[in-house]
C-alpha cells in the first residue's frame, strides 16, 4: 500500500516551512516513528516521521524546498522491498554527501560561524545526525575562532553572504511590524533585588530538593508581573481593530534565545501556577529551544511577554512589544549600586526595569502604576509568596 507523505498542519500563524535534510533516499527502508526529514517554521524545527514502516519510493519536495500545510513531499511503500543499491551499495558520493548532510539546524550554524566541515564530524545525535555539541566539540579541540572568513592568501577586503534562517526573517518581520502598527512607549523604574536573592538563598537549597528544579529569578518577575496584570487589566489586553480584546486568562511569553534565534513560549494560566511550577517549565522550555524542540502550540498566543537582557549583561534596554500584546517587560542586570535609604548612602543590587507599552490603550498613568506594582511586589516577595 502507498502512503502520502504529507506536512503536517502548522498553526495559523505560520504560512510556510522549509524542509531542511531528507534522512532516508528513495529505496531506501524505513521503520514506524522513524524521522525522514525536518521540517523548519519561523518558530520550531519539526521531525517528520514515518506512519507506518515500508520504503521511500519517491521523494516529491528536496531539501531547501518550501512547503505548507498539508503538502505531500514523499511516497511510503508499506509493500515494497528495499533496492538493494539504496540499502547497501549507494555510491561512495552520495552517502558522503547524505552523511554531510544529516546536521541539525543548531549545529549548522554553529559550524558555518566556526568554519567548520561537518562532513569529517561523527554524529552522535539520532540516525549518526551531526548535533551541536559534536560541532562545538570539534571546535575545542582545533580552537576554531567563532565567525571566522576565510581571508584570501594576498589580503583584501572580503565580505560573506549568508541567508537569513526562517526564524530570524520572522523575528526581522514581527519586529517591524511592532514598531510600525503599535504607538510604543517605555517607561523605567529600579527595583531592590535584596529581599529577593535574600530569600532566595534562604530557601534555594531545600526549594531544590523538594521540587527537583532549582530557584531561580524568573518565576518571581512572572508572578510579580501576573499581579501586577491582574491590577490593570489593560496591560494585558490587545488591539484588534477598533475593538479592545481584554484578556481574562494569564499567559506570560518568557523570552528564551537559542542558537536559531530568539523564540517566546508561553507559560499558560501563569496566575494559577506556583513559583516551582514556572521554574520547571522554563527549564523545559530552555533545554528543548536549544534544539528547535518546541511546539508551536508552546509558541503561540501569550497576552503579556517578559525579556531578560541582564543574563547577557544588559544594563538598559527598551524591549520591543510582541504583537499582537500590548506591553513587554524588560529586566536587566542586577548591579550592586549606591542608593539613599533613610538619608543614608548605602550599597544594595539594583536592577532596572522597563516597560514597553502600547499608547493607544494604556495610558503613561496605567504604565508607571503597573511597573511600581511589580517593584513593590520583588521588594517585598513575601506578597507573590502569600498571593496578595
């Protein structure tokens, strides 16, 4: 029996993918659950795999090709028998190149910006794919620089095109249209991380071992910033038209950058959520991002977004609003600075805050109100801890 093979339904803010490298030549046999090809979005990287076991007979969209919901991109034979060329005796060329050709996305761009030859690399990933860690293993050992040109032997001035991935041209896209459609605003305050890394410290270690995640920082700006929400409603609201689209759920988008780009999935019902319960799906969210493995369900929706330029030593920024929400928050780097408390100068860790906000709707008054809701509730977390 022949079977389609058919991209499978993206979510209706993806128009089109791109199929990145077929994993099975045509002959060649393929079993159950087995991935024949990835298939990229702006948003994830997918694995395609066989409904059924039987051989790839034809292949109807190559490598590179896009492709849309629904499309067939191969045949499955469930009756037919393997060519005994495409099972045992392709060429010496062209297992080279599928060899060559068997590297995740993460580990691709990491070898183009090391110069780096993935077809001498060993995959250890699924069917001897070549994953990040190989690469950024073999650039250890030859202490390969990051991004470097080859220069041509006599000097010169050289420059290097490389195309944008369908992730960044999203990025490039959605950020645009942000500043384009959305009447955008920042406002800053600074907040006391004392009180926070205090209680932190007291309770990391037992925090630890009674919930299997570690403590960190994120969870207290998601609840601080989901209380702050819940105090005015239309920060979390949206523009659709005329209309004001005010939200009755909390789903906060926690930006998380990878080697593909930067992506934001979301932590649904974030309000109904305890502090150990964020911090196990932001660990999740971190360790499967870096492999492009994140649904897009994960990554769509969200009625409030939270970025966090301080783990790359961003002092200040003005973050850029996810549409089509309406405000984005900004933490930063957290600084030990001199402050005046009580007429006196003393030393404490100081982070700044921002907002980004969309001026049609929210007003500087609600903006300035909202960023001191969540200054208030991290220097005095025993409010997020009590939920009041």
């Amino acid at each position: 029996m022949k079977i389609e093979v058919k991209v499978p339904q993206l979510s209706e803010s993806v128009s089109e993918a791109s199929l990145l490298t077929w994993n099975k030549q045509v002959g060649e046999a393929v079993s159950e659950g087995e991935s024949l090809i990835d298939v990229e979005t702006d948003k994830v990287v997918l694995e395609l795999p066989a409904v059924k076991s039987g051989v790839l007979v034809k292949i109807l969209k190559q490598s590179g090709e896009k492709v849309t919901s629904g499309d067939v991109i191969a045949m499955l034979d469930t009756d037919a028998k393997p060519t005994v060329a495409a099972a045992t005796q392709a060429p010496v060329a062209a297992q080279a190149a599928t060899a060559s050709a068997a590297v995740m996305p993460a580990a691709k761009k990491i070898a183009a910006e090391k110069n780096i030859d993935t077809a001498n690399i060993s995959g250890s990933g699924r069917g001897g794919r070549v994953t990040k860690e190989d690469v950024l293993g073999t650039a250890d050992k030859s202490n390969a620089p990051v991004a470097k040109i080859p220069m041509p032997q006599a000097g010169g001035r050289v420059e290097q095109r490389v195309p944008m991935t369908r992730i960044r041209q999203r990025i490039a896209e959605r950020l645009l249209q942000s500043q384009q459609n959305a009447a955008i605003l920042t406002t800053f305050n600074e907040v006391n991380m004392q009180p926070v890394i205090e209680l932190r410290n007291r309770y990391k270690d037992a925090f630890e071992k009674k919930h299997g995640v570690k403590l960190g920082f994120t969870s207290f700006f998601v609840k601080a910033a989901v209380l702050a929400l819940q105090k005015f409603p239309v920060v979390n609201a949206s523009v659709d038209g005329t209309d004001v689209v005010y939200h009755g759920y909390f789903d906060i988008g926690v930006a998380i950058g990878s080697e593909r780009g930067l992506v934001v999935p979301i932590i649904r019902d974030a309000d109904k959520l305890s502090l150990a319960d964020i911090e196990k799906q932001i660990a999740d969210f971190a360790a499967r991002g870096k492999d492009g493995k994140l649904t897009m369900e994960e990554l769509t929706g969200g009625t409030f977004s939270i970025t966090n330029g301080g783990i790359f030593g961003s002092m200040l920024s003005t973050p850029i609003i996810n549409p089509p929400q309406s405000a984005i928050l900004g933490i930063h780097a957290t600084k030990d600075r001199p402050v005046a408390e009580n007429g006196q100068v003393v030393i404490r860790p100081m982070n700044y805050l921002a907002v980004s906000y969309d001026h049609r709707i929210i007003d500087g008054r609600e903006a300035v109100q909202f960023l001191m809701t969540i200054k208030e509730a991290l220097e005095f977390p025993g409010r997020i801890m009590l939920d009041l």
